[in-house]
C-alpha cells in the first residue's frame, strides 16, 4: 500500500478544494449578479425610451427651467445635471418632500423647457434585483450582506491559494507556459481543467482588487479599518461647512453657473446642488472630459452671492484621499471607462465560471477514485 505524505502543496489544495465547494453558489450567485451589474447604467441607457432634443440658439436660462418645473408641481427641485453635449437634456433631481433620500428625476429639454419624467422599467425592477442579490442575496440586509461579506473572503483565499497551486511544482518555463493557455484540442474534461486554472490565473488580480473594495460594503469594521489605513475615510458624505455672511445680495442662478464655469474652465459634464436649509450653498462638482478617469471630479462651493468659498481639484488631493474617494469605480470597474468595464466584465464573467468548472473537476476526481477503489477490490 501506497503511503500519503504531508506537503504543503496538498494542504493548500486541500483548502481550495474544500472552501470552494463550501461557498461555490454564493459565489457563483454574487458573480453572476456581478457581471451583469458591470454594464448597468448602458443596459439602462439602452432600454430608456431616448429623450430628443434639438440644439438651437435659443437656450433657456436654467433659473427659467427650474421656475417650470416647480409650477408643474413636481416638488422641490434640489439639483440639476448639465450634460456635455448640446443635444442632450437636462437632468433634474426633484423631491416631494424633502426629507426623501433621492427624490425622482426628471428630464428637461433646455431649449423648450418641456418635461419629460423617467418612469420605472422592468430593466431598472430587474437590475436593481440584481443588486440586492449581489449585496445581500436577496435576503434581510442584516443577514444577506455578512453572508456576501463571508463568501467574499473565502474567495479572496481562493484566489490566493489558486494562483499557488496555478504554479508547477518544478518552475521551469516548458512547466508554466502549460497553465497560460488552454489545450483546445484535448478531451472535455482536460479543457475544463484549463478553463479553471488559465482563466483563473488570468482573472486573478481583478478578483483580488473586486474582493479587497467589496468588502467596504459588507463590514462597517473593515471599511473603518482600511480608513485608518489609508488616513482618509472611505465613503465621506459630510458636507464641508463655512460662515457666510447673509447680507450679501444673491446672484441668480445663472449667475452662479457663469462663475462656475469660468472657474472649472473645461469641457465637461456638470452635477450642481441648489442651496438648502442644511448647507445654504452651490455645490458644483465638474469632470473633466480630457481627464485620465471619467469618475473623477473637481468641487467647487459657492455661497448664495456668487462668491467662491473652497474649491477642490482632484489632481492636487494626496493619493491616500483619491484612493479612499475612488474605491466605487475601482469595485465597479468604471475607474478607466469602458475599457475597465469591459476587463471587468471578463474577470467576472470568469469567476463566475470558476465555481462550476471547479466543481466539474473534483467529481471527476471522485469519479475516479471510486474506479480505482472498484478496481482494486
């Protein structure tokens, strides 16, 4: 009888194996809800019933465009978003009352002032299932989101232990070259041992930077202590505050928008927050088109007469903050644009296969050990 020996190989393989089958339907599910969130906002895009608007010289003034909106009784306008291109219309953030959270938005066109409200599609009740699936499992959030958080690590360990075994015992090239492609012309099982262990290996540092963010969302104690390590806090929603002198005459609105944008002096889309009772002041939050990421913002606030309080360029902000401010898009995949988002899906799609075809591979083992068993009985 043959003897088993102890190797530290086999005990990682041993933890690969057992921890992926432990968790390989939550992870396949959270994957899979994953991958299609990658493209949300295109998919939304894709089947929102298009807005059009014709570009003319005669653009309505944005204080005349908020005027018809609150004489439509659609709420309190709280904000609007000015696209970059001319043929695009106005996005304004309404609320009914204003202790909602997020409010509705509605559609403007800026050269005839008409409204048009987005109304919920079955793609926003599917998508935004598919969000809760991803987050919390569709379950309680209480429950779902540690579960999800859970699953997360033991993927991280996964990834980790994977990319280990994904090296051959003796680390010469004619060895490695073997698990960077995958031997199509082999029988199926060979080629779903190649799909686990080349497009593992190839997903694998996308997995680890999707897991390391995720899990900003599932333990508040982790996202705390990665703030203290990055010395910036992660998901900063505070609002900076200032004294401002209430004597000063207001300038209009379209006052207000001039100045921004002859400060933030570029080509891109604009987000702007109306004063309110809790922060009575601009927010103007500009991306800069020609910038190195499209997520990338520069603030600009600016009191009720026109007068400049703190300006915020994201180039001048130390690399802990901007790491801390980005950790969304670095999850998402929006941090490059499209081009990210496609890597991202891919590395998605991916882990998504990983649970199944690494299932696939150890009850073909089980297959075999018990052939062997018969056989030598």
């Amino acid at each position: 009888m043959k003897k088993t020996t102890f190797s530290i190989r086999k005990f990682i393989n041993d933890i690969h194996l057992w921890l992926g089958l432990a968790s390989g339907i939550i992870i396949f599910l959270v994957c899979f809800s994953g991958t299609i969130l990658a493209f949300e906002h295109e998919i939304k895009t894709y089947f929102t019933e298009e807005v059009i608007v014709e570009a003319t010289s005669n653009k309505l003034p944005l204080e005349n465009l908020v005027n018809t909106l609150k004489q439509s009784n659609n709420g309190f306008v709280t904000g609007v978003t000015i696209p970059v291109e001319a043929n695009e219309p106005y996005l304004f953030s309404v609320k009914k009352d204003l202790k909602e959270r997020r409010g509705t938005q509605i559609l403007v066109n800026p050269y005839t002032s008409s409204i048009h409200k987005i109304e919920k599609t079955k793609t926003d009740t599917f998508l935004f299932t598919m969000f809760k699936l991803h987050r919390w499992l569709l379950l309680e959030t209480t429950i779902g989101r540690p579960i999800v958080g859970v699953a997360t690590i033991i993927f991280l360990l996964l990834a980790v232990s994977g990319i280990v075994l994904w090296f051959p015992k003796k680390l010469k090239w004619k060895h490695i070259k073997h698990g960077l492609k995958i031997k199509t012309g082999a029988n199926w099982k060979r080629i779903n041992h190649d799909l686990h262990n080349t497009l593992g290996f190839y997903a694998c540092i996308i997995i680890v930077i999707m897991g390391v963010t995720g899990l900003c969302w599932s333990f508040q104690s982790y996202r705390e202590g990665l703030s203290t390590i990055l010395n910036a806090k992660i998901f900063e929603r505070t609002t900076p505050e200032f004294n401002l002198d209430a004597k000063n005459k207001p300038v209009s609105l379209d006052e207000a928008l001039k100045i921004a944008n002859t400060t933030l002096n570029y080509k891109g889309e604009l987000a702007v927050t109306f004063p309110n009772k809790k922060n009575n002041y601009y927010t103007f939050r500009k991306s800069n088109e020609e910038n190195w990421s499209p997520v990338t913002t520069d603030n600009l606030y600016m009191d009720s007469s026109g007068s400049i309080l703190a300006i915020e360029w994201f180039k001048d902000k130390p690399l802990n903050i901007k790491i801390a401010a980005l950790i969304r898009p670095i999850h998402t995949g929006e941090i490059f644009g499209t081009l990210s988002k496609i890597i991202y899906f891919i590395a998605c799609l991916i882990a998504t296969s990983l649970p199944v075809t690494g299932t696939i591979i150890w009850l073909n083992k089980l297959k075999k050990k018990r052939k062997k068993t018969i056989t030598t009985s």
